[in-house]
C-alpha cells in the first residue's frame, strides 16, 4: 500500500516512520497493562497459579474451568452481579431520562438541577460509603428514621437484612451515578432542533403527546449508549459493596469483581481468579458486541 | 452544598402563540408539575450531602444523644481535628493530586499523539493498528487486576507513585475522543503546514494541539476525574498510609474509628470537598466534557 500522499513522499524517509513514531508511547502502555495481563489471564486460567509461588505453577488444563464452573460460590456472585445490575439499570436509565427531559424544560434552573444531580457522581466511592454507612445505620440512621415516619415500626436493618442490603446498596448507586446519565441525556435533548417541537406544538400536540411521540423517540440513540455504558459499569460493581458490606451479609452482596479480588489476593489462587476473570469478561464483551450491533444497525436506518 | 436556587420558571420551548387558551393552560399546568417534581428531586439529592455537613460540625454527644438532628447549638469543628489527628489527611490530599496530575498528563500526551497518528498520517498498518486499540474499548481494566498488579510487583513498583499511575495511562476511550476531533480538522490546514516543510511532529504541536483546547479540556476533566476517584488499584498497590491516595485512606480512618458519625461525616466532607469544589468551579466546562466525551 504505496499511497501516500504527495507532500509526504516529498520528505523522504524519517517522515515514513513519523506515524508508527507517534503511535508507539500509546501502544507501548497498552501492550504493557492490557494485552499484556489479558494474555497472562487466559494462560493462568490453564495453570494452578498460586500469588504464594512464583511462575505459572503446574498445567492444569481445563481443571480451574470445571472447578468455577461448578461452584456454587461462583454463580452465586454472577447472580448478585446480575441481581444489582438490573437493580441499578432501571432506574437509572428511566429516572435520568425522565429528569432529564423535565429539566430541558427551564432554562433559569437549569444550572441548579445539574449541580443537585451531578455533584454526587464527583464524589469518591469512598465518601459514598461514609456517607451511606451513616444513612443506612440501624436504629440512628436516616432511613429508619424516614422509614418510621411512613408508619413502619421495625423498618429493616438495611445492610444487615440479606433480603434488603443489595437494594440499599443500589439504591445509594442509583444517587451516586444519576448524575453522569443525566448529562448525556441533556446533551441528547440539545440536539433535538427547536423547530421539532414548535412543529409538534402547532401540530396541537400536547406536552406529554410531545415528549412520548418526539422526544423519546429522538433520543433513542442517546438511550442505546446510557443503557449499555451503565449495563458494562454495574456488571464491574466492586467498591460500594466492598465498603458498606464487605460482600455480607452471609455474601448475598458479593459481586463478581469481590470473587475476584477474594480468591485472587486473598486466597492467592491466581489460576482460579484468572478463569473467573476471564468468564466475567467473556460477559461483558458479549453486552459491549450486542451494544455495537445495535448502534449500527441504528445508523443504518438512517 | 448551598442550596439557593434561583426559581427555575420560563419556558423556551413553550409554543410561541398557543392557538387555544386551553392549550395554553394545559402547557402552564404541566410545567408547574413538571417544575414540582424536579425541585422535589432536587432536593432529595441534596439531603445526603447537606446531612453529612450539619452531622460533621456537631458535638459528637448530641449526635449519640439525637443522631438524625440537622442542627446544633454549639457547632463545632472537634471532629475534623480528630480526623486530621488520626490520619495523614495532608499526604492523601498530595498523593491524590500528584497521582491524578501525573496519569492525566501522560494519558493526553500519549492518546493524543495516537491518536493524531491514525487520524491524519498514513503507514501501512494504521488501520489494523486501529481495530487493535478500538477492540480494547471492550477490556474492562479491573478484570486484568491480578496480572496487572503481579507485573508492577515484579518491577517493584508497589507503594510508588508509578505503580498507581502507569496502568491508568492507556485509556483507549481518550484515544477515540482525539480522534473524533483531529477527524474534524480541515484537511488543507495540515497540507498547508506540510507543504511549508513543518515535521509531522511539528504539526501535531503547532497546528493541531492548539485547535484542540475543548477536547484536551474534556479529556483532562474525565481521565483525572477517574484516577482521583479509583478505589481499587490504588487499594491493591498501595499499603504504606503515607502513599495513600484520598479515597483509600479515608477508609483506612473508618476503620480506626468505627462508629462515631461526626467523624465518620468530617471524612466524608474532607473526601468531598476538592472535586465538589472544582465541580462548582468549572460546572459547565465539566458537565460538557462529560457529555461530549460520551456521545458523539
């Protein structure tokens, strides 16, 4: 492929070397922490790789596979996973749509509603924590308290009830990262030209005819990204729940990325973590290609 | 945290001449309900916060005594000293500032540079090289956890300011958001530069670089967003407290003091100052470069 451009040619050699030259630092990080640890992974998860040995350890074959894939232990931190993923996907998907469109409506406010929502996706998963730790106590926290004056007279222990504590945890998600789906939708919305609503306006369409007729359906692509962009960060949940419950009670909170982390530098059993890790990412890959299709095939109707 | 609102009221998409008066009113209802439910919202997400800094700057008796108060007679700032007395707040704060300054300078350097290569300069192998660095879009980091961290052991990077930085620095996502925006760029600007005999080198620094200042702004604002706030890496490389980036000590000073909340509510404050500040600062830059960085 001898298709340069004419200038180019007329610079001779060192100019030929100048875009693989300016590729390389980029290139050279990402084949050192991405290609790099993906290609351990998969080798490790053939091997009994141990965190206490050094090397690969001995050739297993096949054997780490068929220990995760019957242990209970591992399918029950995908269904958590799954569990909190649909948990927080919903409502931060429709609540921040909803919000969104709402919030596109005023122009003077506009500001204060973007600082309310998004302040808290600055804050450090840390804080999060702290702050929920609080908010979730038994007996002093402001949920029981809140929850009393509805009448409940034993609310929940909300981290401490197996049944309740995944809800807690993506209920204080859905605070944190509300912020984040609300900008994209609000920037989704000042796509959509004025004169699509004056048209639908004059139309007699009212404003709840115009947003269920126009707007959502305009901001269809902008739902595609949130709802996969979302899908991809629930499915890697780690810190919240490591903070505020530590995977407990009885590990109904512990996620897959936990499993990871607990077997991997916990246990030391590499070759077990690297097989698990790889099965995780087998699952968000297969959501990211669904997410890539989608787009395209959205693209191509236009 | 202040919560003084301008009243949000007009309405810019509100048809211009309603051809019936109750089209008109059915417009101004819905946007009285509309306005409602976003001030209630509002306001709910703001609790959390509000909440943590009156528990904050009382004393720690009364919050045993009536925990869900949201004032005190006698504010008082005991809580922060004991924070700042039992942690090494100060290292943190520096820690998580260099760690953050340093990714973020070698992200946009690195991915810009990349991506100015696979944008406007032409090699036998770009677009291959392109699908390679657009299919690590779809490698999720924390995955890769284990071996990233076994391979900053072996060099002995643990506790380092470069073990917490370098893993973080290829970011492909920066990588795409570049080249969007060289995309753009009017071919004949970069033939004009060529043609006068500037270096590929030297047009990416003197043509290209200084047309970019949106999308370097963006692209500082998300990656060093990212790294300020990551838990996980640093929770794994680092160990020595005065290494410590700000959210991992943090929960370091959890540990030590359990349940007291005022403190408990000091560190979540201090934890939240500096973004919130910054946030409130440059609020519209951030919340674009954010937007514009997803779509698009």
């Amino acid at each position: 492929m001898a298709t340069t451009t004419a200038p180019t040619e007329a610079r001779g050699r060192g100019d030929r070397w100048a875009g693989p030259g300016m590729l390389l630092p980029f290139s050279l990080f990402y084949l050192l922490f991405l290609v790099g640890p993906l290609v351990y992974t998969v080798v490790a998860g053939f091997f009994d790789t141990s965190l206490l040995t050094s090397g690969l350890g001995d050739f297993a074959g096949l054997s780490n596979y068929t220990a995760v894939l019957s242990d209970d232990e591992f399918w029950r931190t995908l269904r958590n996973t799954l569990w909190f993923t649909v948990l927080t996907t919903v409502p931060l998907v429709l609540l921040s749509l909803v919000l969104a469109i709402l919030a596109d409506r005023f122009v003077r406010g506009r500001w204060f509603f973007r600082f309310a929502f998004f302040a808290p996706f600055v804050l450090p998963s840390a804080v999060v924590a702290l702050l929920f730790t609080f908010i979730y106590a038994d007996q002093v926290g402001l949920a029981h308290e809140v929850t009393t004056w509805f009448g409940v007279d034993t609310p929940p222990s909300w981290l401490g009830d197996p049944d309740w504590a995944m809800i807690s945890i993506a209920a204080a998600t859905v605070w944190w990262t509300l912020g984040f789906n609300f900008v994209l939708y609000l920037a989704g919305l000042q796509d959509i030209p004025r004169s699509v609503h004056e048209a639908a306006a004059i139309d007699g369409a009212g404003p709840w005819q115009r947003i269920r007729h126009v707007v959502v359906p305009m901001l269809g692509r902008t739902t595609t990204l949130v709802t996969v962009l979302q899908v991809v960060a629930s499915l890697k949940v780690f810190d919240q729940i490591y903070m505020l419950t530590m995977g407990g009670p009885d590990g109904s909170t512990r996620s897959s990325l936990q499993l990871i982390y607990d077997t991997g530098f916990v246990e030391g059993r590499v070759g077990y973590a690297s097989t698990v890790s790889l099965l995780l990412f087998v699952v968000i890959l297969l959501v990211s290609l669904v997410w890539f299709a989608l787009v395209r095939r959205a693209e191509k109707e236009r | 945290m202040t919560a003084t609102a301008t009243p949000p009221v007009t309405d810019r998409r509100a048809p211009a001449a309603a051809p019936r008066r109750r089209k008109y009113d059915a417009e101004r209802l819905f946007n009285r309900v509309a306005l409602g439910a976003l001030v209630a919202f509002a306001l709910l997400w703001l609790v959390p916060l509000v909440w943590a800094l009156a528990t904050s700057i009382r004393p720690a008796q009364e919050v045993i005594t009536d925990p869900t108060s949201w004032f005190t007679a006698h504010p008082t700032l005991a809580a922060y000293e004991d924070i700042f007395a039992a942690g090494k707040l100060p290292y943190w704060y520096a820690n998580s500032f260099i760690t953050s300054v340093l990714t973020t300078v070698l992200t946009v350097v690195a991915a810009s540079l990349a991506a100015f290569a696979l944008s406007q300069t032409r090699f036998r192998a770009r677009r291959a090289a392109f699908v390679l660095l657009l299919a690590g879009i779809m490698i999720p980091g924390q995955v890769l956890m284990i071996p990233q961290f076994l391979a900053l052991q072996a060099a002995g990077l643990l506790n380092t300011y470069w073990g917490v930085v370098l893993p973080q620095v290829p970011n492909v996502v920066a990588v795409f958001v570049f080249k969007q925006f060289f995309d753009g760029i009017p071919r004949e600007l970069i033939d004009a530069a060529r043609a006068d005999g500037a270096s590929w080198l030297r047009t990416y620094r003197q043509i290209v670089m200084p047309l970019s200042r949106p999308v370097v702004s963006a692209v500082t604002i998300f990656v060093f967003v990212g790294v300020w706030n990551n838990f996980l890496w640093p929770l794994l490389v680092v160990t020595d407290p005065e290494m410590m980036t700000l959210p991992v000590g943090l929960t370091s000073v959890q540990d030590v003091f359990g349940v007291p909340y005022a403190q408990l509510m000091a560190s979540a404050v201090l934890g939240a100052i500096p973004l919130v500040t910054v946030f409130l600062l440059f609020q519209r830059r951030i919340v674009e470069g954010i937007a514009g960085t997803g779509l698009k």
